[in-house]
DNA sequence: ATTATGACTTATT
DNA sequence: GAATAAGCCATAA
C-alpha cells in the first residue's frame, strides 16, 4: 500500500497501524509516540474516516485506559462492537470489567 | 490567517 | 466512578 493521495502524517499513521500483530492491540498514545508525535487526538483524527480498513487494521487501536475507543467515527453503538467481536476472532483477550487485558498490548 | 472539530489524555473536582 | 477543563495537533471550512 502507498498511500501516495495522503499527508506525511496521515501515512505514519497508517504506516505504524500495519506494525500492530494479529491478536495484539496498540493505544493512539503509544502510536503517536512511535511516530513522534505529541498528539493521540490527531492520530484518531487520522483513523477516524480510514480509508484504508481493515486493510489498515485500526480496529487494534484502543485507549491509554485499555477500552475500546472508536471505531467507524462512533464513539458507541453497533461499530464499537464490532470493534470489539473483530479483535475477539483475533484472540484479543477482554478482562471481566471488559477492558482489555495487558498482554495483548503490543509497544513499539 | 483564523476558527472549529475531534475514534484522545491528564488533572481536577 | 462521573463530569469538567485544559492541553494537544492535524484537518477542514
């Protein structure tokens, strides 16, 4: 993928969102910092419209406090959980209190 | 150039 | 725990 229509930033995004593994999940903090960025809210302004899904596997991008975050520019409702049954075919696995557990965090 | 808007985060109350 | 405010920075208008 080249993303060659798109910003230098937008294709670091996107670049570091196709490092996260298969059954691990990053948070926007930990993909900002891995692009040298300070702002976890521009990367999910990013993502928010992806052009590129699942392609681009944003769906292993969740929060700093280990739950979901987003997905298809929802913030709740039908695409988070689709979020979260996407991740689960992945073998991510989600903690009684529904966050997701440690060890599938991936860090750069 | 300026303003507004977030799939965010941290600190505060 | 919930609600608020402030900081962040790329985009779109």
């Amino acid at each position: 993928m080249m993303f060659d229509d798109e910003s230098p930033f937008r294709k670091k995004v996107y670049r570091a969102c196709q490092c996260i593994p298969e059954g691990r999940v990053t948070t926007y903090k930990h993909l900002a910092q891995a692009i040298d960025c300070n702002s976890s809210q521009a990367v999910g302004q990013a993502l928010r419209n992806n052009p590129y899904a699942p392609e681009v596997p944003c769906h292993r991008v969740i929060k700093t406090n280990r739950r979901l975050g987003g997905f298809y520019g929802q913030v709740e409702g039908e695409a988070v959980l689709k979020k979260k049954n996407l991740l689960q075919q992945e073998g991510v696995i989600f903690d009684n209190d529904d966050r997701i557990n440690k060890a599938c965090i991936f860090t750069f």
